[in-house]
C-alpha cells in the first residue's frame, strides 16, 4: 500500500512542475519594458531583493506547499464528505426542506421543520428554522428524489463544478493574458476562505457567487436575458444578491432587471405552490422563525463568531448596551453606504449617465452585500470579484502609471486584509482559539472578541474602502475603457 506521504511528495512535484510552466509573464514582457512604475528606486530595491537565491527558493517553495496543502485538504474533504453520514450541517437544511415539499408539507413552519429535522437526520433538541424565501424550493427539490447518502454526493460534485466556474469565471475578468497573473489569480481566489467553508457545510453561498459573477459578464456584453436569469436566481439568497436589482435599476438596465424579477416571482410561486402555501400562510410562519432563527448563538450578532458583517461589530464594542450597539452598527454602515453612493455619483457624472457597468461597481456591490446584511463565513465568497479588481489595478498601475507610495499603501492594505479573509485566520487562528472557551454561552473575553474574533468584519470594511480609494482616484488616471468580449473585460478605476 502506498503511503500518504508518498503522495503528498507525489503532490509537491506535480505542483512544481505545472507552476514553473506557468510562471511566464509572455507579452506583460514586452507592456513592462518602458515602465515607469518598475523604474522607480523603491521597485528596484524589492526586486534586487526578491531576486536573491534564498528569497526566491523560500518564496517558490511557500507558494508550492500552499497550494499542496489546498490540494490535498480539499481532496481530503471531498472523500470525507462522500461518506454514509457526512457532516454537512448546512445542506441537511435543504435536503429536509425538499423532502418537506416534496410531501406538500411547508418546511417555513418550524414545528413541522423542527420535527422533520428530527426524523430525517437524528439530530434532535432546538434546530433553527428554514429562513430561505420561498424561490429556493424548485432549485432544491432534485435532492428530495434521493437518499441522504446520494443527495450528499451529488451536492458535493455541484460545488466542485461551482469551483471550476468561479475560477474561470476570474480569470475571464483578468486584465492580462500571461500564465503568471492567470496562475496568481487562480491561486487567490481559491484561497478565499468561503469557497472551502462553503463546501465544509453544504450551503448555497458559492451557486450565489458565482451566478452574480457569470451575471456581470454576461451584463458587460449586453445579455440581459441570461444575465438577468442568473440575478433572479441568485436572489433565492436574498442576503448576497438583492443589492445588484438595485444597482441595476439605478444603471437603467431595466430589461435585466425586468427579466430577474420575472425569474425571482416565477420561482416564489412555484415554491408556494409546491410547498401547500400561500403569501397569507408563509409571512406569519416566516417572521415567526426568523426570531427564532436569529436568537440561535451561531446567528446572535452577540455570541456568533462566525459572522462576518458589519451588523455584529456594535454588539461585540457595547454588549451590555443595545441601544449603542445598534447605533454604532447603523451608522458604519451608512457611512460606507453613502461613499460608495458617492462615487457611484462621481463616476455617472463623467459618463454622462451612461448604462455600461464596470468591475469596481460589481466589486463594491459584492463588499456591500456581505458588509451591510447578516453574513456567515460562507459568503467571504463574494470577495472573488475584489481579488480580480486588485490584480488589474496592479496591471493597469504598472503599465501606465508611475509609482505612488500612496496608492500602493493602500492597495497593500486591501491585499492583507483579503489574507485575513482565508483559513489562517478563520480556519487556524479564530477556530483553534474558540475551542478554549464555551463561546455559545457568552464566555468569550471582551478583549479577544473585539479583536482577534472580529478581524474578518474588520477586513470587510477595510477591504471596501480600499477598493473604494483606489476606484476614485483611478477616476483621474485614465478614461473608461470599453469592454472588448473577446479578449478581456475592461474596468474602471
């Protein structure tokens, strides 16, 4: 029998190799051959220094086990999860909520949830409600047709498939052809801590991510028909998508707004109609269990630790004072609101109003999604468009621009504190912690919770007002470049 070592050494060569093939800058060659930024004293420096042997063995090899370690981690995972009873906590929500429906039962009611629940995974006591709005139901009746053994399987190969999508889907938006940035991107983007934690527990928040990713491609080359089916869809998780009809609505794009709601009222009916329900019947059982759903230590803007939102950050500062709290909370969040209406405002301005959309606004719809609404470590996966915007602004700063300490401040910052949102930090640093103090039952420490615990809400608004700074003053650096479908997807800084 061979050993797990042997592949994993197996798995170290096979990633060398296909990373050194790969690390080609190919025409960036001859695009950096009269660049100002790279001739800038301080450039030149960090690259004499990057460029001695250790400092490049080291860096090589860290990049090679990382990637090693994704590698094998999610392999480990998958046949994990491909077992008889896998832990996946958040999908036995859906794979109940379909049997539910499938028998015309409504899974919104939570004693017949509760029951069911109970039944149907042995998992008894309190279980919190099915909050999901109605338009889920027919994109997860298929699993009912199944056992829970299948249904996991089938689950599971549906979010590796998502995976691949997210990341085709980012390398379509990259501005830059060569192997070395479509490798960095790649990379990058599946270090973001919600891809792996989506697939951990089974929930929707990557099928989400990735319909508004393939949503804004499609949108940029004028396919308002699928692009609007995708947003329609995608608000099934209202949480992540229902910020982008607003956005749309206020670009004038009313026919990919027209087509998303007609999507989004069809699959609400047909999940009533399914479910033996009616508006009358589902608002009251609705409301009900979202209190319920709310007051459960894993959704507590209070005691949850997995949240990261702007919305927990006032109750971790005043836990004793909820008025506070909640003022606090409200008032980030309407700042950041009202910048980003801001430049949203300064960039019409200069575009005469004009419908075409642009990465920095998907970027900062996504921030603002996972920023202003309740969001769980699974929706980190939002953030994949903001890896995209950094790594053009990197492109686009190095082939026209000249160095700015300023401006590379600030896009270092943005850099980091996306590092925060991957397993070292939620996975490593916040869960080891966690296991040393009953967290459920509020015996945290003040001084832990409001810094170590809330380093990824903190990055989510450090990461949209970077992104933010950076796409204002892009505004005086060049115009828009129009979008060219064939070759690569242009942005707006």
């Amino acid at each position: 029998m061979i050993s797990f070592g042997f592949w994993n050494l197996l798995i170290i060569t096979v990633v060398a190799l296909v990373l050194k093939n790969n690390w080609r800058l190919d025409d960036e060659k001859v695009a950096w051959k009269n660049s100002l930024f790279l001739k800038s004293p301080v450039i030149q420096r960090l690259m004499q220094f990057f460029r001695q042997p250790i400092v490049s063995f080291l860096i090589q090899a860290g990049v090679v086990l990382v990637v090693t370690r994704f590698l094998c981690y999610t392999g480990w995972l998958v046949y994990l999860l491909n077992q008889p009873d896998p832990p996946l906590w958040d999908f036995k929500w859906f794979y109940v909520a379909s049997k539910l429906a499938h028998q015309h039962l409504s899974p919104f009611n939570a004693e017949i949830f509760n029951r069911s629940f109970c039944i149907l995974t042995n998992a008894c006591g309190f279980i919190p409600p099915f909050v999901y709005p109605p338009n889920i139901i027919p994109l997860i009746w298929f699993v009912g047709y199944f056992s829970s053994s299948t249904a996991f399987s089938i689950w599971i190969g549906m979010h590796v498939l998502a995976i691949g999508l997210a990341l085709w889907g980012a390398n379509i938006l990259l501005e830059s052809k060569s192997l070395a940035f479509r490798t960095i991107c790649t990379i990058s983007v599946a270090l973001i801590y919600g891809l792996v934690r989506d697939l951990q527990v089974g929930n929707i928040a990557i099928f989400v991510a990735v319909l508004i990713l393939w949503m804004f491609i499609w949108a940029k080359k004028n396919q308002d028909i699928p692009a609007g089916i995708c947003l329609g869809i995608a608000v099934c998780k209202p949480t992540l998508a229902a910020l982008f009809i607003l956005y749309f609505l206020l670009k004038r794009r009313f026919s990919l707004v027209f087509v998303s709601v007609v999507t989004g009222t069809a699959l609400v009916f047909l999940g009533l109609a399914l479910t033996g329900n009616s508006l009358t019947q589902f608002l009251p059982d609705a409301s009900r269990g979202f209190s319920l759903w709310l007051n459960d230590p894993s959704n507590s803007p209070y005691l949850s630790i997995s949240r990261i939102d702007l919305k927990v950050v006032g109750p971790r500062l005043f836990p004793n004072n909820p008025f506070f709290a909640k003022l606090f909370s409200d008032l980030i969040v309407l700042i950041l609101v009202g910048l980003v209406g801001w430049y949203w405002y300064l960039q019409q301005s200069l575009t005469a109003w004009a419908k075409e959309i642009y990465l920095a606004e998907l970027v900062l719809v996504s921030c603002l999604s996972i920023a202003i609404n309740y969001s769980q470590q699974t929706g980190s996966v939002m953030l994949i468009p903001a890896v995209v915007f950094l790594l053009n602004d990197l492109l686009y700063q190095i082939r026209h621009c000249k160095f700015s300490r300023t401006r590379m401040s600030v896009w270092l910052a943005g850099v980091c504190c996306l590092a925060v949102q991957t397993a070292v930090i939620h996975g490593w640093l916040i869960g080891s912690l966690a296991k040393h103090w009953k967290v459920k039952a509020g015996e945290l420490p003040y001084i832990i919770k409001v810094t170590i615990f809330a380093l990824p809400s903190y990055a989510i608004l450090a990461i949209t007002v970077s992104i933010l700074v950076l796409a204002i003053s892009s505004l005086r650096q060049k115009p828009i470049l129009k979008f060219q479908p064939l070759n690569r997807v242009s942005i707006y800084r």
